[in-house]
C-alpha cells in the first residue's frame, strides 16, 4: 500500500502540494487528474525521491521514506512526463544499464530485458538506438525499463502526453495489461477520458490539495449523470441532473444552442472547482 | 560497487558510440597550439634551457587534460540534468550519489587522460617518442581528476546553459593561459604569480616539466593536485545528494 501523510511542498512563498492524505491499495489503478500546475508532478516527484519533503511522510508498503529512503526506491517504478532515455544508447543497452544499477543478477536482468522488451513489443527494435524511435516507442521503452527491476507500485507521470490518438490508444492498451497483472499504479493524466478508461479510483488535485477522491463512476454521480450544455450571449453554461428526463425538461426552457450528453470527469471538476481539467 | 560498474559500462558504450568524433576532436586543439606557439612562435626559442617545443609540450598536456576532463564532466551532468533528463533516472535509482559523482568523475577523467595519450602520440610524430615516467603519469592522472571532479560540480551548480561560459570565461580560459602552460611563471608580476602558484594548473604544468626537480617540489605537486580534488569530490558529491 502506498500512503501520503499530510504530504505538503513549498517552494518559498508558494506551496505547490499542501496535505495531501491519500492511501492507493495494493493492486489498485489510481489517477491524480488536474490541470497543468495543479501538483500532480509535484507529487509524483516527491514519492519518487526526486523533490525533496517539505512535510509529512511517504510509506510505501511499510517502509518510510523519511527513514529508510533507500528501500522506499527499490519498490518504486517511474515513468517520468518527459523521455529520460540515453538517445544515444540501444534500448536493450538503455534496460542493461537499469539493471545493473538496481543491483540485479546478471541471468535475472538478461530475463526480465528479454519479458519487458516482449511485454511492450519493442523486441525487433531492441538493437535500434532510442534517438531513432518515435515517441509512442520511447514510452514503451521507458514503461519496460520502470517495470525491469519488478518493482511494487509504479509512477506514471502523464504517460500519454504528446501521444497521437492512436499511440495513446495502444498505449491505454498495455496500461490495461498491467491493470489486470495487479500492480500498483499511480497515473497522473489531465485527459479525462484516460482517467475515466483506466483508473479504478481519482483524486481530483486543484491548488495542490484533494478536491475529491472516488471511483469515477461514484464522481459523476455526485454531479448527475446528464449534463446541459448550453451557449449563449457568447459563453457556454453547465447544469447537471440525475436523469435524462430533467435534462430534456430543463434543455426545453433554453435559448440559444444546447447539447445534452452523459457527464465525464471534466465535469466534476468544472462544478467541484469552477476550472477546466484539459485546459 | 555494481551501480559504479553500470556507470562505467554506460560511458564506454557512449564512448566507442563516439570514438571518431572524440578522437579528432580532442586532437584539433593541440595540434593547433603545437604549430601556432611550437612551431611557429617559439621556433628557435629557449625557455629554462630547453628548446621552446620541450617546454610547451607539457603545458599543452597539462591544459589540455584540464579542458577535456573539465568539458567532459561539466557538459555530462548538466546536459543530463537540464536537457536530457537522463540525470533523474540516477535520482530515482538506489544508488548512492557518493558512487554516482565517482562514477562520472572518472569517466570525464578518463577523457582527459585519453586526450593526453593522443598528444603523446602527435607530438613523437614530429619531436620524438616524450619520456613519461611514472610520475609525469601520475600528475596527468591526478590534473584529469581535479578538473573533471570541478566539472561535475559546476555541471550541477549551474541553471541554464549560458551559466556554463561563467566558468569557462573566468576560471578555465585564465588558468590555460596564466598556469605556466605557454611561458614561464617567472615572466609574471610578482603579486601575480602569488596568485598562480596557488592554482591547480600551475602545479599540473611544473610537475609534467619537473625533471629534475627536487624531490620536495614534486610532493607539493602531488599534494596541491591531491587536495583540490579531495576538496572538490566532496563539494560535488554534497550537492549532488541535494539536486533537484
């Protein structure tokens, strides 16, 4: 299990992540979803080790960040926003290097290279330099190296930004596979329909605190199913009903141009915040 | 000890990856000094009883070493952490940064070394094979450690890459004319050469040109040399353990 405990960063004067609680059971798909500069990478960079605590503690599956720093990292996969590969290296070079730095045995590494490189089906370019791979590869590549050491939860920071539509797709796809492997993901998105397709429960981040935590079936439903849209004197407003009949009922009273759809997650977080997610 | 093995394997991979590129390239500079002041300006010329060439080889060697050991470093850890991001896979990995900044501090060393092999070779082409001792080795060896130590400090000081030219403008560029490299300290002011004994080039160039030096002398080397990398390994270990 991995538990934040009033997990807060400050950077002088602005506080970036302000007392978070948050537990993510084992073998549970979590997404942090917010806007850009809401502190989702913030977060992950902290659980990951690589922006030091302001206040407050990590434990991961018993162990604390705060004292045993060097356990907490061997549980930990990540998958940073950007690619971090060498460019210059091979990706069976760039898994080899991963491996020998997490200490592991050389017919294990040779092993798991090998099931990775399967597993996201890089196997026939294994021996191509990373700089030459496209961006949907270089994902890939950086999801086998975060899940080579085999280890407990896995960090995945925006994994699908800068995808196109169908690299997002697959990717979704092999985000699926390790969902039904049972590990422990943290996925930070500001994509609803991500959120929505993959994450078992959403915390909803605004202004570096929870605004809400549910499973995104459970989120809509506290704003009503069904959502009006409707555009006039030059701005669109939303209201939410429960059923489809009082969306009509209600859509019948307008002007101007109306759209009556299922709610998403955007939603939520449009009426839980006044902010658009994906904006 | 196995994080520091990956870290080597990787810089050889990147190395041979590299090898023509690095090769000419750390060649380029040194031929250009060796025609431009051997050849050319000190042709005919006698510094401390040697001809011009014996004397400049050495400084040659001596600043060379600094620069690629230096460069090699600095740009390394800064591409790594400001472009590449490579350097938060080492952030996030279990891996002590004690190790890290030894790992990378003997690679840029090994550059400079590297670099100093190729000048060998160059200048016995045309002034014949240079007498290296163990201990002209030994001051090579220890000149690479201490700039390439400073480069990965000045690597993770700076924010941006125009920071890097702060370096290169106010304690590289001085030190590869000012160290004794292309003419004797001797010539200098008296209040400056206070200032250069003190610098670690200085103690790079007499001790590659101290045959014959008493023995005395040769040991302040070593242990000028010796001191600032101790110094600056720690400094640059210290902050990698707090870079963000």
């Amino acid at each position: 299990m991995l538990s934040l405990i009033n997990l807060t960063k400050k950077y002088d004067s602005l506080t970036a992540v302000n007392g978070i609680n948050l537990d993510i059971e084992d073998g549970e798909f979590f997404g942090l979803l917010g806007p850009n500069g809401a502190g989702k990478t913030t977060t992950v960079r902290m659980i990951s080790t690589m922006t030091p605590i302001t206040s407050g503690d990590i434990i991961i599956n018993h162990e604390s960040m705060d004292r045993n720093r060097a356990a907490v990292k061997n549980k930990i996969g990540v998958v940073p926003q950007h690619n971090n590969l060498e460019n210059e290296m091979t990706a069976w070079e760039n898994l080899e290097v991963h491996g020998i730095i997490y200490n592991m045995p050389k017919a294990l590494r040779r092993k798991r290279i090998d099931e990775m490189l399967d597993f996201t089906e890089l196997t026939g370019r294994k021996n191509d330099l990373v700089g030459k791979y496209s961006g949907g590869m270089k994902r890939k590549l950086m999801i086998a190296r975060a899940l080579l050491h085999e280890p407990e939860i896995l960090l995945l920071d925006e994994p699908t930004v800068g995808l196109d539509a169908s690299a997002r797709r697959k990717m979704w796809d092999l985000l699926k596979n390790l969902k039904n492997d049972g590990l422990t993901v943290l996925l930070t998105t500001h994509y609803i329909e991500e959120a929505e397709v993959l994450c078992d429960r959403v915390g909803l981040i605004n202004g570096g605190t929870l605004a809400e935590l549910d499973s995104p079936q459970n989120l809509i439903k506290k704003v009503g199913k069904f959502t009006v849209e409707n555009f006039t004197n030059g701005e669109t407003k939303e209201e939410f009903f429960e059923t489809r009949g009082e969306a009509v009922a209600y859509a019948a009273k307008l002007e101007g141009s109306i759209n009556i759809r299922s709610s998403n997650l955007e939603d939520v977080f449009l009426k839980l915040t006044n902010r658009r997610v994906e904006s | 000890m196995s994080a520091l093995y990956g870290l080597l394997w990787q810089e050889y991979i990147l190395f041979k990856r590299k090898f023509w590129s690095t090769t000419i390239g750390a060649m380029v500079s040194p031929t250009l000094f060796l025609i431009a002041f051997g050849w050319g300006l000190g042709n005919g010329m006698q510094v401390e009883g040697r001809s011009y060439m014996e004397f400049v080889i050495p400084g040659i060697i001596a600043m060379n070493t600094m620069l690629v050991s230096f460069s090699n470093s600095s740009n390394s850890i800064h591409i790594a952490r400001i472009y590449y991001k490579t350097f938060e896979e080492y952030m996030v990995a279990p891996i002590n940064m004690l190790v890290f900044t030894l790992g990378k501090v003997m690679a840029g060393a090994f550059y400079g070394v590297y670099s100093a092999i190729l000048i060998l070779i160059l200048t016995s082409v045309f002034t014949g094979v240079h007498d290296v001792t163990p201990y002209f080795f030994v001051i090579t060896l220890l000149n690479c450690f201490v700039f390439s130590a400073g480069g990965f400090l000045a690597g993770l000081l700076i924010k941006s890459h125009g920071d890097m030219a702060k370096f290169s403008n106010f304690i590289i560029t001085p030190m590869s004319f000012l160290c004794g490299t292309f003419f004797s300290i001797e010539k200098m002011p008296k209040v400056l050469q206070c200032l250069i004994q003190i610098l670690p080039l200085t103690h790079a160039s007499l001790g590659l040109r101290s045959a014959g030096e008493e023995a005395a002398g040769m040991v302040l080397h070593i242990g000028v040399l010796v001191g600032y990398f101790v110094v600056l390994f720690i400094a640059a270990a210290r902050y990698c353990k707090t870079a963000e």
